[in-house]
C-alpha cells in the first residue's frame, strides 16, 4: 500500500512566496522518507486553503531536486479554460525534466466560483471533460493528432515534445460520485476517490462500481489500461499521540469540511450534480471532529498506530494507495508528521518502499 501526499498550499499564518518556498523543501523530505507520490490540485481564486494556480511550475522545480518521488497532476482540469493539447504538452515536458517520473489525474472540476469565472456552464462540464479525454488519450498514443468531437476540432498537427514513460504517463481521474467511478473503470484508467465525507460505505460502493465497470469493459484500445486505485485524504496529520495530533489539525479539519459543505451544497442544485442533496445530511457533524475521524476515510488524524490501522483498511477495501492533504497545520509541524509517516508508517503498510531507500 503506497504512501502519497498531495498539497495545495495552504497559506495559513504565511504567504504565498513562502509557502511555495516550504512545499519545496516538504517535497524534498518526502522523496527521502519513502512517499510514493506528490501533487498539487490547479485552484482558482480560493485563498488561503488553496493558492496553486499553476502546479505545472512547482513540479518542474521539485522534479529538479528529487530523485524518486513521482510527480501526479491531482488534478488536471479538462475544461474549457484548460485545451488538451497544452495539457498533454506541459506533462511530456515533465515527464522529460523528471526522468519518466509523470502521472495524469484529470478532473471535470465540482467548484462553480471557478467555472463562473472561467465561464463554464456546470451542465457542459461532463460533455467537456470527456471530448478533452478523447483528446489527451490522442496525443499521447497517436503520431499525428487530429479530432473532431463535440467541443475541441483540432486539425491534423505533430506535437512535440512527447513523453518518455512508454506508451504514455499513467492516466487517472479524481471521482466522487459512483457514476465517475463506472466512467474511469469503462475508459480503463485509474481514479482517485474523494468519498465526500459520506463514509466508508459510499467509498466501498464506488470501488466496487469502478472494479465491476473496469472488469467488464473491454480496454484494448490505444491508451494502457491503469487500474490504478487511489484515496484522497483531504485532511491528515500524524502526531506523537492522538490527543496532539486532533489538537494541532482541528482547524483545519474541520475548515476544510466546512469549505466541501458550502462547495457541493451550492453544486447539489445543479444538474449532473445530484448525488450531492445527501451532503446535507453532515452539516449537524460540522463541529465534530472525532466523529469525522470515525466516519470518514477523507479525514486521517491520529498517531502512527492510527495511521497503520487505517491504510491497512482501506488496502482491504482494494485501493492501493492513499493521498495525504498534511497541509495547513504550519511548516516545522508538517516536516514533523511526514518524518512520523516515513520512519514509523510507511516501513510498515509499503516495506518495499522502506527497502529502496536503504
């Protein structure tokens, strides 16, 4: 079971200059301790929690400084905003500068501040994130591109550069609703699971969907099949002790969770989107968050034996690796939970990874 970690810059009690500044070193560190990944989601327009508004710059000066860490997009946008041939650009180009240590994870995006600025209809959303697919899987696959599709008509054109990791990065998308699940399982690429802090329950329906889906379909097509199974945590911090470790993360927690209620109650009203009405169901949980600790898998705060016990579940519950958000809580205090995961956690539930670094 992989130990990741995904970061967004939270600027809390810092700013921006100097909290990319620490993702760097943060990276740094993570790369020696063993974690399996890192990555950045693209947010628009939402200080302080989320400040990486191109993620594309961070990895390419965290790549220069690591060795072997790989480097996932969590997420890639496919939109309107975001055209496909940029996005298959800029991820060949870090594949390069990292020695084939790229990954993809795209996303239709569930933040309509961002799409009213950008002028995306949330109704589109589905439609655009799937035509910009079709358009990645042919720029990575085909020697010349050329599409025609419902949003993007694109002209036969030679792209370059193209990645070394052969036949392409490894390709995922980031997925709350079961729907997104059967749809990534359907286009034999992995995903990323955000459970909507609806439980444990929810989670293991949508991996059942995504199996089912992926099992049944067949994926001989031009894009390598990837039944990749990842968990995004979006809120984590490992402690000496539990007690400590809810102490120092409470805000944080419980603002984040605060930030998903009013995101996906205002998304629940539109269409395509409908899933979200049972979102309204947590909002008595709002204050509690020893009860989102034992709810949720989106939430992993306690000590190294919590930590241990946790990924151990979710590994039974097929995923095979979990994203940690450990951002937010200040910089001495992440590079202090990262080197709890990496000497104490990681050694355990991923040995190979221990092993490698021997």
């Amino acid at each position: 079971m992989r130990v990741g970690l995904l970061q967004e810059g939270d600027l809390s009690g810092t700013d921006v200059a100097t909290r990319y500044h620490q993702l760097i070193d943060e990276v740094v560190l993570a790369d020696k301790l063993g974690f399996s990944t890192w990555g950045t989601s693209e947010q628009h327009f939402s200080p302080p929690s989320f400040s990486v508004s191109a993620p594309e710059v961070l990895y390419s000066a965290i790549a220069a400084r690591t060795e072997n860490i790989k480097f996932r997009t969590m997420a890639s946008v496919l939109l309107a905003w975001n055209h496909p041939i940029l996005i298959a650009e800029r991820l060949a180009t870090l594949d390069i500068v990292s020695n084939g240590r790229a990954e993809i994870c795209t996303a239709r995006s569930n933040n309509v501040h961002t799409m009213e600025a950008f002028g995306v209809d949330p109704k589109e959303t589905r439609a655009q994130w799937e035509d910009s697919m079709d358009v990645l899987v042919k720029a990575f696959t085909d020697d010349y591109l050329e599409h025609d599709g419902p949003v993007w008509k694109i002209p036969r054109r030679e792209l370059v550069p193209r990645p070394v990791t052969k036949p392409h990065p490894p390709i995922s998308v980031a997925a709350s609703s079961e729907q997104s699940h059967v749809n990534a399982g359907q286009r034999g690429i992995g995903v990323i699971s955000f459970d909507n802090y609806f439980g444990f329950g929810y989670l293991q329906q949508c991996l059942e969907a995504y199996r089912t889906a992926f099992d049944s379909t067949d994926h001989s097509g031009p894009a390598a099949p990837n039944d990749y199974r990842g968990l995004y945590v979006a809120t984590a911090y490992c402690a000496e002790n539990r007690g400590e470790a809810r102490r120092v993360a409470r805000d944080i927690a419980l603002g984040y969770f605060e930030f998903i209620l009013q995101l996906y109650i205002r998304l629940a009203d539109q269409p395509g989107y409908t899933y979200l009405e049972e979102i309204k169901a947590l909002v008595e949980h709002r204050d509690d968050l020893d009860w989102l600790c034992e709810w949720s898998p989106s939430v992993m705060i306690g000590d190294p034996d919590d930590f241990v016990a946790r990924i151990k579940q979710l590994e039974e519950m097929g995923l095979n690796e979990v994203l940690l958000r450990i951002d937010g809580v200040g910089h001495e205090n992440i590079k202090k939970s990262l080197e709890l995961i990496g000497h104490e956690v990681i050694p355990v539930v991923d040995p190979a990874a221990a092993e490698r670094l021997r």
